[in-house]
C-alpha cells in the first residue's frame, strides 16, 4: 500500500469536507425550517454559507485545487440565476484574492531567493499582502530607486502541491476517458500539466513577462509593468495602479464593461500576432483599468508560445462555420485532430454545437451576456440534447490546449462583463485566416 504525504492527505480531506459540509448545513436547515423559519431564508443561507465554506477551503489549498476554484469563477455565468447568485461574490473573490501567509515566512524566503540583505533593495516593504492568487502572494514595496513595485512570492511548498492536485487530476482523467470516446486523454493532460508546472518556474514567468513589456511598450490602449528583478520563488515588477476587472465586472457602468471587454479580448488575441506569445490565464484578477485609461495585465505564468500566432486554421473554419459548409468544417477538424480517424458524427450537428464559438464572430457587434452563456451550457450539457453527444466525439489537441481555454475562458469573463464588443472587427485583426484574401 502505497503511503500518501501527510499534506496531501490533509488537501484530499478538505476538499472532500466540501460536500459533507453542505449536508450537514442541509441537515440544519431542516432543523430551522421545523422551528419556523421559511424555506427560502433557509436555503440562502445554507447557500451563503456554503458558498464562504467554498471559498475558505479552495482558498487555503493554494494549488491546483486553487485554480479549478478560479477557473470555476470565470464560469459562474453559466450556472442558472438561483444558484448561481449565492456563490458569484464568494466566487469572484477567488479571482484575486487567497487567505495570506505570515510576514515572517514572507521574510524568510524573500532572504533566501534575494539574499540576506534583502531588505536593502527595499525603501519600504509592506508585509500586508496587496492580493493573492493560486500559487503566490503579491506585496507592494519602494525599491531602492524609489520606483513602487510588486513584490509577488510563491507559497512554500507549492510545486509539491501542485505536482499532487495535477497527479490527481490525471488519475481522474484517465478514469472518465472511456466516457469521452473522441478524447485523446493522455497527452492532453500530459499537456496541461507541463504548461501548469511551467508557472511554478518565476525565472520562466519573468522572461514571459519582458517580452510582453518591450512588445507593448508606447501602446496607446496596453500597458504591462516591466520586470525588476526576478529569482525561481520571487519576482520583483513595477507597480501598476489600476481597478480589477473582478470590481468592473461587479460595479462598472455599461461603457465601462464594454471598454474592458474590447481591451480585454484585444489583448488576448493580439499577443500571438505581435510577439508570438498568448497570455493563456483569463481570469479577471490578471488584469487591471488604470485611472489614465490603459488595460493592464499581470501574471505571465501561463503563456502559450505560437511564434507563428494562432494557428490559421482556426481562421478558416471560424469563417467556413459562419457560411454553413458543415463538410469543410469536419474535414478541416479531422486534418487538425480535433476528430480522430474513427469517429463519424452529423456534420450539421456538429455546426450547431459550435454556435457558441461562431456565434460572436459573426456581428459587427456582439454582447456577451450571462443568460446567452447560460443557454449555450445548457444546451450543451443536457445529456437528452443532440449537442451532448456531439462533445463526447470530439478530440482536443495537445497544441490547442492552452488556445482552446483562452478562447472559452475569454467568453465566460466577456459574459461577466455583460460587455458588448467589436467581436467580428477584431478576429479579423488578429486571427490569421479568417480575413478573405
């Protein structure tokens, strides 16, 4: 028998007390209700109070389980209203936000990455972190020079975490592949968790993160704070004041969440056509509005390098998909691996569970709305509905991972946002192929 890491154990349990929790808070509830309070007071507060359970747990992990919990907030768009409205806060909160570590261990490490006096490249360091995320906590500080920077250190112990949530992971993956008949599995998940190791590596992120900085410098619309200094557990940038694209999403005005919207999916799709990288970490805590107007981005863990940008095929299907050549479409997917050699499925079928994709490229405009993505999971996840055994037959590239979660996790921040954006003028811009020549 095979002995599990004490702190494995302890991450397996927690997660595990998650449902657990919930029935017992069910159990509660029923109590409450027979001593007279409604069952609709009841259940938001078992809801509530689930959802902070949710947050504390995911929260404390720090790892992969960490973020699955942020990549589950960008998707909170699609769960129905009644459920969903308890847990958007608590959810959100997982985009920027992570209980923190004590100053003491934060000294400790910064003396080990930047050496013993590590306190001299520092004017001033605030020991109360400034935010959060899966892997590492960010500090605002004075450098030496007196320039503001972000101080970001990584969690002790994080690699060893996330290396185990990924193991997991796989394990599941491998369990659940003879569910998904068209899936290659093994090298997709053999994918994703090289690319996720890849942002433990802060020397790896920083050289991302330079890149981005000298290929937007002068921007009129972008702005990515240039690197400090950097070691394998700390990386030193400039600061960047701004407003979370989480607060926009919960308090901006209209024009307010379309200007982010725009600036936000312009951002993504340019960077592989500019400088042949792709900021592959959509979620809202990346991100930032600057007061003078400028969108910010942060945390260059997760890039995909495309050194000849996004793959042109994606062009040309996205605009064959929009004249509805269903035939194209499935042969020009099968010669890219997204349909292996055995699988027979409709082709108009097949158009119509790619409507979410094609949909938005198909106006001058497009607003992204929580109810439209609602309807599109919906459809698409309804064992009973056509569409669902249409995603059991289809395959996802190792080389398309990283594209395929920016490209989905892109749509779920735009729904947040509720933003209305130029969707069509800005593929045409960036995505090679889709433009006719």
């Amino acid at each position: 028998m095979v002995e599990l890491p004490k702190g494995s154990i302890r991450r397996s349990v927690k997660v595990a007390s998650l449902p657990a929790t919930y029935a017992g808070r069910a159990a509660l509830g029923f109590g409450k209700r027979v001593g007279g309070k409604s069952a609709e007071s009841v259940s938001a507060e078992i809801q509530m109070r689930t959802a902070e359970q949710l947050f504390k747990v995911l929260g404390e992990l720090k790892g992969g389980a960490m973020k699955f919990g942020q990549a589950l907030s960008i998707f909170e768009a699609a769960m129905p209203e009644e459920f969903a409205a308890p847990y958007r806060e608590t959810l959100t909160k997982l985009q920027d936000s992570a209980p923190p570590m004590e100053a003491k261990r934060i000294h400790e490490i910064l003396e080990k990455e930047l050496g013993p006096d590590w306190r001299k490249r520092f004017k001033k360091f605030n020991d109360k972190p400034a935010a959060s995320a899966s892997i590492g906590q960010v500090h605002k500080a004075i450098w030496h020079d007196g320039r503001e920077v972000a101080v970001k250190v990584q969690y002790p112990g994080a690699d060893k975490a996330l290396t185990a949530d990924l193991n997991q992971m796989a394990r599941l993956g491998k369990m659940t592949a003879s569910w998904i008949p068209g899936m290659d599995i093994k090298p997709l998940i053999d994918e994703l968790k090289a690319r996720m190791i890849e942002e433990l590596d802060y020397i790896n992120e920083a050289d991302n993160q330079r890149q981005f900085a000298n290929a937007y410098e002068g921007d009129p619309d972008v702005v990515v704070p240039h690197v400090v200094v950097s070691a394998p557990h700390v990386l030193v940038s400039e600061w960047v004041e701004g407003t979370p694209l989480s607060k926009v999403i919960k308090d901006g005005t209209k024009a307010e969440r379309d200007f982010a919207g725009t600036q936000y999916i312009r951002f993504l799709l340019s960077g592989p056509a500019r400088i042949g990288l792709l900021h592959a970490d959509p979620h809202p805590g990346n991100y930032r509005i600057t007061p003078d107007g400028k969108f910010c981005a942060l945390d260059f863990g997760a890039v995909a390098k495309l050194p000849e940008g996004l793959p042109r095929p994606m062009g040309t299907l996205l605009r064959v998909a929009q004249l509805g050549d269903a035939d194209t479409v499935v042969e020009g997917l099968r010669e890219e691996g997204f349909i292996k050699p055995k699988i027979d499925l409709d082709p108009e079928q097949l158009l119509q569970y790619l409507d979410p994709f094609v949909e938005p490229s198909i106006y001058e405009e497009f607003t992204f709305t929580r109810d439209w993505m609602r309807a599109q999971f919906n459809r698409t996840s309804d064992f009973r509905d056509p569409d669902f055994t249409i995603g059991l037959k289809l395959n996802l590239p190792p080389e398309y991972a990283l594209i395929h979660r920016v490209w989905l996790g892109g749509i779920g921040v735009l729904c947040q946002l509720d933003a209305t954006v130029p969707m069509r003028g800005e593929i045409e811009k960036w995505v090679p192929g889709y433009k006719p020549e």
